[in-house]
C-alpha cells in the first residue's frame, strides 16, 4: 500500500517506466479519496478522482493523412464515414472501421478548409480558398453542384439540422443556399472582422457566427434569424479571433473557442444565444484554440487547442472532465461521433486520431 502527499491528491502524475505492453487498472485504497492507475505505451498515469480524470480508457486510433495537412473533418450520421478538408485542394472521406480513405474529393483549386456531411448523409459539402462551396453525392463522391461566395475564400461550411439548406462563410459574410436547387436564400453581412466558424440553430432559424480581428483587436458573435436576414444579437467578446462556434443539441447555449494567438491566450465561454449572456467561461487552457463541438446528447463539450491539448468539459457546470494531450502536435479541427462515443481530432502532423471516451458520468 502506498499513499500520495496531499498537494497532488487532485492531480494526475505520468512517470515514463517504459513497459512493453498497454494495461489498464484502477484500485481505491482505504486513503480518503479514489486512486486509479492506468499504464498505457510504456508511461504510467496515477490519477485521483472519478475514473473520467484517466488520460484516456484506450489508446487512440491514429491515422496518417496520405497527402496534405488536414483543416477539417466530420463524421457521416451513420458514424460509418468522416470527412477531412485537405490543404492539397481535395478532401478525403475516410472509412471510420478500418481507418482507410475510400474516396477522394476532386474539383477545388484551392486548399479546401470545410467539409461536412448533410443531415441524411446523401450529400457533402466543401468550401474553399478558391472562394467556392461544392455540393457532393456522399455515396460515390460526384460532384453535384458549385456555388460561389462573396468573398476570396469560404473558410466555414454547415448544413441546416433538416438538410435543406447549406451556409458558407466568406470573409465577412455569409450566404445561405437552397440546397436542392442551389438559389441563393439569404446573404448575411454587418460583420467586423472575419469569420472564422458558424453553426445553424437545432430549430434552423437561427444561424451564428464568430469572428475577430487580431489588427483591431477584437472579436464578436453574431446571431442572424434566417427568415428576414436581420440580426437578432450581437456581443462582444474579450478574445481577438474566434475559431469555433456551436450550439448545444437542444438550441440553449452557445459555445465559442478562441482568444489571442499572438498571446497565446486562449478564450471558451458558453452564452445564453437569445440573450448574448455569459452562462459560463471555462478556464484551463493555455494558449489560442482552434475548435469547439458539444455531443450529440449535449453531456460533454470539447475543445481543442493550439498546444495540442483536446478538452472534454462538462457543459453545465463548466468543470474539466477529461484532458488529452499530444504537446507540440497543433489540433486543427475535432468532431463528435454521432453516438458520442468517439471524438475525432486533426492535427498539423497530418494525422487523423479518434479517441474513445468513457460514458458521460450521470
């Protein structure tokens, strides 16, 4: 039996003992608090808590990104297939059971920086620095239509929750587009700044938006309502960018990742939408983030960060549950899977990973 000194009774402890295989176990000695060791590639994590503080349950799944850095990626509803935008002007539709690429994307003439699937899983799309947003058929990746933005590049895609709309960020601008006819429905403008991320409210009637500019030193976020085009809210926020924005499953909060890269500062907040009021600002990384996805069942909120750290929160009282970390390996993108058992991650090593968490403590 052995015991740990108070100060790091909270704490999480790695020791590298270079062990030749992966193992897994959790004792509770009689100490006053739970005490869970876990041994994964030859390092040894000794964590105090619930058992969701473990670095992780399983080793991760690690992909290599044949070609080109990865800017974007997103699963199919199914779960069956994910999607990465490349800097190569494709993008790749991967098979998520044996991690193989089944299709590539082929029409841009520029780095392809969104790609997601459609709610039914039939169509995706991709936007790119050519300025161009392309409408494909998921099963066989044919390309089905082109529209352009009102910008030099698109640099944020998203279909609506019930697939008859898609949007695309320009700069500073968005226009939303019929899906099936391709008519331009809405060109959503009075942004300062440029965008860097925007998401449909569940309800589709909403569509939001964050942006920043680091010359100026400011960032916003926006809240259209699609019907009349008009602004419906518009907040301030103490970041200087903002890369990620999303809603939670049910429409309630809104979360938004980012802060000042030149400061290495980093900025996670959630925010009543209707009202633009904090709920919640989530302190715990150290330098600029890249992206941010609540789960499916809206349990868990992720965001991942310039410094190669993935965080798992949970959403309603803003306490770290999880956090997974590649130092030095720069995040660009992360998604849910569509059951939440699973988060997907890109990163500047042009690698694709999906680690499996543990179910959501109730």
């Amino acid at each position: 039996m052995f015991a740990l000194p108070p100060k790091i009774e909270k704490d999480c402890v790695e020791m590298d003992l270079r062990l030749p295989r992966p193992l897994w176990g959790g004792v509770s000695p009689n100490l006053g608090f739970r005490l869970f060791l876990g041994i994964a590639s030859g390092l040894v994590f000794v964590g105090c808590g619930a058992a969701a503080n473990l670095p992780r349950a399983t080793p991760p799944r690690v992909w290599k990104v044949p070609s080109a850095q990865a800017n974007s990626v997103a699963f199919s509803p199914d779960g069956k297939r994910l999607v990465t935008g490349l800097s190569d002007n494709t993008a790749l539709v991967w098979d998520v059971a044996t991690g193989t690429p089944v299709l590539t994307l082929k029409a841009h003439n520029g780095p392809v920086r969104a790609a997601v699937f459609s709610s039914d899983g039939k169509f995706l799309a991709t936007g790119s620095d050519d300025g161009t947003l392309i409408i494909w058929e998921a099963p066989n990746g044919s390309p089905r239509r082109q529209v352009f933005g009102t910008g030099p590049g698109i640099q944020s895609v998203a279909f609506s929750r019930d697939g008859t709309q898609v949007a695309g960020a320009s700069s500073n601008a968005v226009t939303v587009w019929e899906l099936t006819s391709g008519k331009p429905l809405v060109t959503l403008t009075e942004v300062r700044g440029t965008i860097g991320s925007i998401a449909f409210s569940p309800n589709g009637q909403h569509l939001a938006a964050g942006a920043g500019d680091t010359v100026q030193q400011i960032s916003e976020v926006l809240v259209w309502e699609l019907a009349s085009g008009k602004q419906r809210q518009q907040w301030k926020t103490n970041a200087t960018f903002l890369m990620g924005v999303a809603y939670s499953p049910d429409g309630r909060r809104l979360a938004t990742a980012g802060g000042d890269p030149a400061a290495k500062k980093a900025e996670l907040k959630i925010w009543d939408p209707e009202t633009g009021r904090e709920l919640l600002d989530l302190a715990g990384h150290t330098d600029f983030l890249l992206g941010v996805a609540f789960s499916p069942d809206g349990q868990r909120l992720a965001s991942a960060c310039r410094d190669g750290q993935l965080k798992i929160w949970n959403p309603e009282t803003g306490k770290e549950e999880l956090s997974l970390g590649d130092p030095g390996t720069s995040i660009t993108s992360l998604a849910f899977h569509p059951d939440g058992s699973q988060i997907a991650t890109t990163r500047l090593d042009q690698t694709l990973k999906l680690e499996t968490l543990a179910p959501a403590a109730k």
